[in-house]
C-alpha cells in the first residue's frame, strides 16, 4: 500500500546545463515498496495522458523529475512509479483517481518515459527562448486559445485583432 510522505511541498531543482531553476509545489506525494506517486489534485477535469504525452500539461512529469532528484525538503530522492490527479467533483468525498501512467492507464507511458520527455522538452523550451530571436507568442496553441490570456495586453492583441485580415488596409 501507499503511505503518506508529503502534502503542500515547495521545491525546487536547478539545471544547471541550461541555467533554470525548476520551481514546484507538490499537492500529495506518496510511497510505497514501488517508489514514489506524485498526486494533482483538481476540481475541473485533469489533463487526459494524451494531452501529457503531447507536451501540453507537463506539470506532474516535470515534479516526478524533481522528486527522483530530491528537489523537495524531507523527500530523499527516488523513483516515482505513478503520476496521476484526483479530481474532486463537489461536496462530500465524491473523488475520481486519474492515472496517466501505464500499468494503470493502458494507454499511458512509465513515469520514467514521461519524465525523460518532459525534461527534453522543458531544455529544449528554454534554449530556444534564450535565443534573442525568438517570438513571444502570447496564445502559441489554437487548441488552447481562449478570448483573453494573460499575455494579450503586452502582445496587444486586440489592437492587432482590429486590423482583420487586410492588415488594416481600407
């Protein structure tokens, strides 16, 4: 069975062959004889292992990576041998166990396989954002795109929007 390590946990891992610093705050962590379970809790529907595989939601590979390096006070590191969110629907103890790792979700990856990915990704995320040339794209991903973000003042994209498809030409 599963016991309990930690709740509410700051921690934070630096990488130093990209100069970042990983910064996290873990809802549950767990143990058991297979290692570790890193657990999101949410109260809206948590991202399906698709959209993690994707790259989308990296939040939970990305404490798994910190947890097996020991990012976290008064967690030694170790292997995180599941990752997943309980969604809390309402009142009451009306919960719902979501895994995105495999064997648990068939169609999930090891924790490890995700970990590695989102590492990769989060380097490559990095590097390519230290490049002077690159664009700061307030809403990069259609999918995801909503009627206003965080950063749409500073891209003014209402502005921008205004101008239509002609460019603004009249």
């Amino acid at each position: 069975g599963w016991s309990y390590v930690q709740a509410e946990n700051k921690g934070s891992l630096n990488i130093a062959e990209i100069d970042f610093t990983l910064s996290s705050r873990a809802d549950l962590i767990e143990k058991s004889a297979e290692g570790y379970a890193v657990i999101d809790y949410k109260t809206g529907t948590p991202a399906s292992h698709k959209v993690v595989q994707a790259g989308f939601d990296p939040q939970l590979p990305l404490t798994g990576v910190m947890v097996s390096r020991g990012a976290f006070d008064k967690v030694s590191a170790g292997d995180v041998a599941q990752m997943l969110y309980i969604r809390v629907k309402g009142a009451g103890n009306d919960t719902e166990a979501k895994f995105i790792t495999s064997p648990e979700n068939k169609n999930g990856r090891t924790s490890e396989e995700y970990q590695v990915e989102a590492l990769e990704d989060l380097k490559k995320l990095v590097r390519a954002f230290d490049k002077y040339e690159t664009t700061y794209v307030a809403q990069p991903r259609i999918q995801f795109m909503n009627d206003y973000g965080d950063f749409d003042d500073l891209a003014r994209r209402g502005e921008w929007a205004q101008l239509g498809d002609d460019g603004g030409e009249t």
